[in-house]
C-alpha cells in the first residue's frame, strides 16, 4: 500500500473536490462531486449528528446512487449548503429523472463552528451561496487545512481543518479519505507535537516525528470535555473505485470509523457528531471478493486517520485565531524540551 500521485480523495479517478468560504464568517463547506453518480453508503458513530438526506443511503432504500456529498460548518445552518449544490447540479442537468424535473440527491453533513470568532451576524444564510461556489470550484487538486468545512474548525487544543489522503492496494484499488476534524478530542499526545496517527503515517505526510516516545499514564488517564455540548464533530468521506454493492460500502464506513479513533483521543463521544460516508465509483471490479473487502476496510481505517492529522498539521494561522495552529504549537511543545524544530 503506498500513497496515490496527490495524497488526496481525488486520486479516484472521476472523483472531485471543491472548497468555498468566508474568513470573516470563519467558516466554510466543502462538496465532493463524481462525474457520475456513484453508490454511497453512511455509518454515523456520534452522539449529536447533524445531517441531511442521510436515510436515502440505507441498502433498503429506494435511491442508493447519489450526485454529490456536502461537509459543511454552520450547523443547521450548514445543512443548507446542500441546497446550492442542488441549484447548481440541476443548472447542469445532473439529478434523478422524475418525470420532466431533475433532483440532484445530495446528503449532507454539518460540524459546529458558530462560536469560533467569526462574524455569524447574517441576516441571509451564506451557506446556500457557499455550497454553490464550492460546487464550481470543484477539481481533482484542492487546498487541505483552513480551507472548505474545516476553515473555522477546532479541536481540544489545536486549530481543525479539512484533510485528505489516499492509498493505492497491491491488488491496484485505490482508496481515499476526506475529513473536516472538528473534534472534541485530540489529534496530538498529551502536551507533545506528535499525532496519535503517527503509526499509519506514510511519507513524512505530517511531519514525520514519529510515535510518541512516552505513553506512560496514557491509559489511566480520564479526559475532561474541553468544548460545551455540541460544539465538536469529525465528519468524513471514504471513497473507492473498487465495485462494492450496499452491504459492503456500509461495512467500508464501519471500518472507517477505527480510523477516527485511532487519530483523535477520544472520539465518538456523546457530544460529537462523528459520521462517516463511504462511496463507490464501481470502476475496477473485486478480484476476490472475500480478500479485497476485507484489505479495503483495513485501508480505510488507516487512510482516515492519516487525513485526520493531515488536516490538523496543514492548518494556517489567522490572526483571531482561538486555538494554536500546529506549526507554532509543534515549536512550542519543542522548546519547552529544550528543543528546536
């Protein structure tokens, strides 16, 4: 398994991605776009979820192909980005035929950020707006950090932000990972720089410090809730061109989540909204389909946790900013050893 040409979701070939947001509002949305529509599937791990058209991807359900997957800030309010992405799928044509009319299928998901600093004195929802901008900006190379859902995210004790990362399987499937962290838990050990993903990293994609030298205590540990109730949420997007039907892309979005866990301490509390998307293009059938799901699970996973410190160790520093951003903060936690970076 080794990373894919950009590291990021859109090394599935037919996959893109577009970012749209507003520094002044400290917030953003980010939409995941197929050339095509593609089957999807969702697992949501959290305790206060925030999502929309999310029922529609059970395997029961009627419509399992969908246009677009929308990560938003804002909240409820963010939900409605996934009405100009909407708007702007349908000026394109895109959208389930119902008789004359075409309807786009576009589940959403939101995160918390409304109490990051930013300006949410609108009198007009911008998300609407955002998700439309974000749908046209669409490619296969994006901005990772302060950019799209993640620009306004925050964690236990870093700023958030948006990641992406892939990984490309003996076999030749490729899957990839997009995450906008807004965590209640953290992405970093104790008081160090090094990421609690840092045993799945490849390539020194977030700075290459390696596990943690110490974890004694780690276990006897008790966390205390550095965000108030429904303040936090890690909202995510596995995605694969490996053929999979209903069953197995649930069962993808399942594994995934391991990831998340393994990246953020701790996670999938009550009071995040921790979900995850997976998703199919369908291009490259399974050569073993007892195998190949079970490699691609495993993948995820580790896919998903590398996105997850990506995000955190590309965020940008901004005057305002509530938390650190991880470059002074890894200073920081370097020179209170006597170290430099």
């Amino acid at each position: 398994m080794q990373p894919g040409a950009r590291n990021l979701i859109t090394d599935i070939e037919g996959l893109r991605v577009g970012n749209a947001a507003d520094e002044r509002l400290r917030s953003g949305t980010t939409v995941l776009v197929a050339d095509r529509p593609v089957m999807a599937a969702v697992q949501v791990m959290g305790g206060a979820p925030g999502t929309r058209e999310t029922d529609l991807l059970a395997p029961d359900r009627l419509v399992s192909a969908v246009d677009a997957l929308v990560l938003s800030g804002g909240s409820a309010f963010g939900l409605e980005a996934a009405g100009g992405v909407m708007d702007g799928l349908r000026a394109m044509g895109r959208g389930f035929a119902v008789g004359p009319v075409r309807v786009p299928i576009v589940p959403a998901a939101i995160l918390f950020d409304l109490t990051n600093g930013g300006d949410k004195n609108w009198t007009t929802n911008p998300y609407p707006a955002l998700g439309r901008a974000a749908l046209a900006n669409a490619a296969p190379a994006f901005e990772i950090g302060t950019a799209g859902a993640g620009t306004g995210a925050i964690t236990a004790n870093l700023k958030g932000g948006l990641g992406s990362a892939s990984a490309v399987l003996d076999s030749g499937l490729t899957l990839g990972a997009l995450v906008a962290v807004n965590s209640l838990g953290a992405v970093t050990v104790g008081e160090s720089p090094h990421f609690w993903a840092a045993p799945w990293e490849m390539e020194a994609e977030f700075g290459g410090l390696g596990p943690a030298p110490d974890l004694s205590g780690i276990a006897a540990a008790e966390p205390m809730p550095l965000k108030r109730l429904r303040e936090a949420t890690t909202i995510a997007i596995v995605a694969t061109d490996a053929k999979l039907d209903q069953g197995q892309l649930q069962r993808l979005a399942v594994a995934a989540h391991d990831g998340m866990a393994r990246a953020i301490v701790p996670s999938h509390t009550p009071f995040d909204g921790d979900l995850v998307f997976s998703v199919s293009t369908g291009a490259r059938p399974l050569c073993d389909p007892l195998a190949d799901p079970f490699v691609l699970g495993h993948a995820a996973a580790a896919c998903l946790a590398r996105a997850i410190a990506r995000a955190v160790h590309a965020a940008r520093p901004q005057p305002g900013d509530m938390s650190p951003a991880y470059p002074a903060y890894h200073r920081a936690a370097l020179a209170a050893r006597g170290l430099r970076a």
